[in-house]
C-alpha cells in the first residue's frame, strides 16, 4: 500500500514546513500550499487521502474552500482553527469537515486525529466487537458491559461514552473530542455534561466494583486505563 498523502493549506509558512516534515517523518506524502484558492484548486485536481486545511488564509477563507471542495468531493479534512473560534469550529464542522484542531497544537495530538479520520476511510470498517480494557469487558454486539465478571446497566450514552474511550484506551481524550464524537458535533448543550457522564460511569465501573479505569488529565481530559484493583 501507498504512504497517504496529505495536503496542507496553512499560510504560515514555518508551521506549515513544520507539519510536513513531522508527517514525512510518520512516513505520510505531502504536499503544501499557502494560499487559499491554490489549495482548493489542489484539492479538486488531485487526489489526497487528507487535508489539513487552516481557516485564516490569503485569497480564500478555509470554510469557503471547503464550501466549495464539498460540492464535488468528500475528501476528508481537518480544520485547523485558532484558539476560541467556536463559530468557526461550529461553521467548519457544519461544512462538512470531519474533525478540527485548535492552533497551537502537539504534534502528537495533529497525528492521532489525522490516524482517526484515515482510519474512517476505508468502506466502513467494522467495529470491534469485544473489547477489554483490564477488567472491564464490552459486548458491542449484546451491548453488554461486565466489570470482573459482573454485568454493569448501563444508559446508551454511558455505552457509547465507555465503546469510545475503551477504542482509544491509554489515549487522553479532551472532552471537546469526547463531546464531539459521543454526543455529535451539534451538540448544543451544557459542555459540562462530558464531566457528569465520566462520574456515572466511575460510580458504575469502578466505584461499584473497586477497580480504578477511568482517569482524569487535569486540564486535559480523560483517559481509559486498565487499573489494578484497590480493594
Ligand atoms: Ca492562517
């Protein structure tokens, strides 16, 4: 199989070298323009298997490029917006981009969404069926969940929230992305409801049955860990 190839629209042209060299190095091909319109005329004329594409540009805004990329082709992308920007986020995502980002970033964070939204690509992955993350089990099939062997109740929302973060276990999940993923990118309520949800699943999975699973990143998020026993 081929490397993906990237195309990155940002009209910063240290970032944008900065990007590209960091995905060259996870082995991705890229290219990069800085300018708008050039990027929307890439992004019709070629084929990318991602881009990476700013809002605050020359020529052409990053939501109208993608306005307009989307009368012709689903090209995933991922937004790179600036700090605060929910109107953008909100518009973008409204546009059809398929995840955002929020400058500055971690490389790290760039790649672990660029793997997602690939991942997404090909003719609809199956799910995993079972999954384990230390002594919690989940059925995605019998939408059953057991902690050391004993059944958990849980409300579809806890499922769905416990299925993402037991996917993307030992990763550290913000709760814009949990928000995004478990609750829908038009999600309009309280932001605060990732917060109540992480509490009934502790009070369900590890207070109930003494283990510790679930863990909080101050200032970060959350992150689904197989924890030993504390009882
Ligand atoms: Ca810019």
């Amino acid at each position: 199989m081929s490397a993906p190839v990237i195309l990155i629209v940002e009209d910063e042209v240290s970032l944008a070298r900065f990007v590209e060299l960091e995905l060259q190095h996870e082995g991705y091909a890229v290219k990069k323009c800085h300018d708008g319109r050039e990027g929307l005329n890439l992004a019709l004329n070629e084929n990318f298997d991602l881009i990476l594409l700013d809002i605050m540009l020359p020529s052409l805004n990053g939501l109208e490029v993608l306005r307009r990329l989307r009368k012709e082709k689903q090209t995933p992308v991922i937004l790179l917006t600036a700090r605060d920007a929910v109107m953008d986020k909100v518009t973008g995502l409204d546009t059809g981009a398929d995840d955002y980002i929020t400058k500055p970033f971690a490389i790290e964070e760039l790649l672990a969404r660029l793997r997602a939204a690939l991942r997404k690509q090909p003719a609809a992955q199956t799910p995993q069926e079972m999954l384990t993350v230390g002594p919690v089990r989940l059925d995605a099939l019998r939408h059953a969940v057991t902690v050391n062997g004993e059944n958990v109740n849980l409300t579809s929302r806890e499922f769905q929230l416990l299925q993402y973060m037991m996917e993307n276990a030992d990763i550290v999940l913000s709760r814009e992305t949990l928000l995004s993923t478990v609750w829908g990118y038009d999600y309009m309520g309280e932001t605060n409801v990732v917060d109540v949800y992480i509490r009934y699943l502790r009070q369900k999975i590890d207070e109930a049955h003494g283990v510790k699973t679930l863990h909080t990143i101050r200032g970060v998020g959350y992150v689904m860990k197989a924890g030993e026993s504390h009882v």
